[in-house]
C-alpha cells in the first residue's frame, strides 16, 4: 500500500498537501482507489465553494460504487483538477498526483489535526 510520508490524511482515505502558497491539493488515497475499483466519473466542487471541515464535496464513481468525498479543513475551492472530467482513471493510475481540488484553509494550523502516515496506515490495519 502506497502512503507517502510527506502528505496528510484523513480516516475517511483522503490526503492532503501543503503546496508552497499555503493553498492544500486534496486527493483520494491509493487504498480508496484501489477500495473503489476503475473509476469512470468524478464530481468536483464548485470554485469559490467555501466548505467547514468534513463537509462532503466531491463525489467519485466507479463502475461498483459512488463514494463522497469529504473536506479535511475548512476553506475555500480555488481550483479543481478539470482534466479528471475527461481522464478520471487517472486517480486509478497514480491517486497521489491526481488532486482533485485544492482549497485556501481558514486556518493553516488545521493541518495539524490531520493524521500523518503512520496513524493513517494504523487505521487501515484497523479495519
């Protein structure tokens, strides 16, 4: 199983990274893709979407199941990955360069409460 070390993660099999503006690129991890199976329609936010912590946002299909995806802090949508509406198995391929939207968080310490691989791969073992 795939879990880099430089990223954050929620339970719910998202990650999240810091990019050098602050700004956070959110994804699915390599376990929800590989969990889903081959994905054939991702739904993003809305730019300018302003989302509290845990909000669902996103949506992603695959050809067994459609799965929420959900904000790991709160802020703001100031971009989405377009090229998923047309490639979305590309979060299939490699779900870590894959975003899926990166939002400006109301609060750049809210990234601490974020899990980091270690725990993250603890909570799969979990289950």
């Amino acid at each position: 199983m795939n879990i880099p070390a430089d990223l954050k993660y929620t339970p719910a099999h998202e990650w999240v990274r810091v990019e050098a503006d602050g700004k956070l690129a959110v994804g699915i991890t390599d376990h929800a893709q590989a969990a889903l199976g081959d994905l054939v329609f991702i739904e993003l936010p809305k730019l300018g979407r302003r989302l509290a912590a845990g909000d669902a946002c996103a949506v992603v299909e695959s050809v067994k199941a459609a799965s929420d995806v959900y904000a790991p802090v709160a802020g703001e949508v100031v971009a989405v990955n377009e090229a998923l509406a047309s490639a979305p198995e590309s979060v299939n391929q490699d779900a870590y360069a894959a975003w899926l939207f990166k939002l400006t968080p109301e609060s750049a310490a809210a990234i601490a409460g974020l899990l980091d691989a270690a725990a993250y791969r603890a909570t799969l073992s979990e289950a």
